[in-house]
C-alpha cells in the first residue's frame, strides 16, 4: 500500500497495462490511461442515469506517477455532482504494481457526463434510486 490515502469511490474498471499501450520511455501512454478513465466514468455515468450518457468535459486531470507493463489499474468512480441534464464524477486510478501489493494513485481528474435520448440530444436525469443492502 502507499501512504496515500484509500481510493475513493467505487472500483468500477480493473484491466493490466501491456506492452502494447507503452510510450518510447516504456511507460504506459498517459491517453490509455485516460480511456480507462472514460470507460469507468461511462459506466458509473450509464448506472446512474439509467440509460446513455456521453463525455462532455475532462477537467483538472492530474498525472502523479507513471503505469507500466503489468501494473494492475484499478478505476474507482464517485459522482459528486448532479444536474438537470449532467454530472460530474471523480474518477481516480490506482496501479497495483507488477508482482507486489503495493498499491499507488496514478492519476486523477474529474469527468462531465450529459444524458442523452435516442437521438443524441440531453435528457433529464432520472431521480436518484436509493440502493437497500441486503
């Protein structure tokens, strides 16, 4: 673990880094790292709107420390803000590093989603659903 704070939010997409998704350096393409991001975002969008949404905006995206060949990256999603049509979700991403349990925060940013209809154009969110553990 680093001595960072726990992730926040909810683990919403796990995928390894391969050698495929490196830069010159050897490092992971911060842009593949930010798909990830928008996959997780999408998911965490589509889950709360109940139905579409599309990426809007990328906002104060913040990279700490690099991925590499395979690292585990889990992205943990939280929505932070809710309007009529949008919202924005908290998306940080973590790297379980190759063979170890350490754990660190990669890189973190915060992700605009709109609701759409079937012809792409906004919709209203749906009212919360409140989730009842068992």
């Amino acid at each position: 673990m680093s001595d960072e704070a726990e992730p926040r939010g909810d683990l919403t997409v796990r995928t390894i880094a391969m050698p495929a998704d490196t830069n010159a350096n050897g490092d992971i393409f911060g842009g593949w790292v930010m798909s990830q991001m928008d996959q997780a975002g999408g998911i965490a969008g589509v889950e709360r709107a109940q139905g579409r949404v599309v990426t809007v905006a990328v906002d104060a995206m913040h990279f700490i420390r690099p991925v590499r060949v395979g690292d585990v990256l889990c992205v943990y999603t939280q929505v932070e803000r809710v309007g009529r049509t949008s919202m924005t979700i908290k998306i940080e991403a973590w790297a379980r590093r190759f063979q170890t349990q350490v754990r660190e925060k990669v890189t973190d940013a915060t992700f605009t989603f709109v609701a759409i209809d079937q012809d792409g154009r906004p919709r209203p969110l749906p009212p919360a659903v409140e989730v009842i553990a068992p």
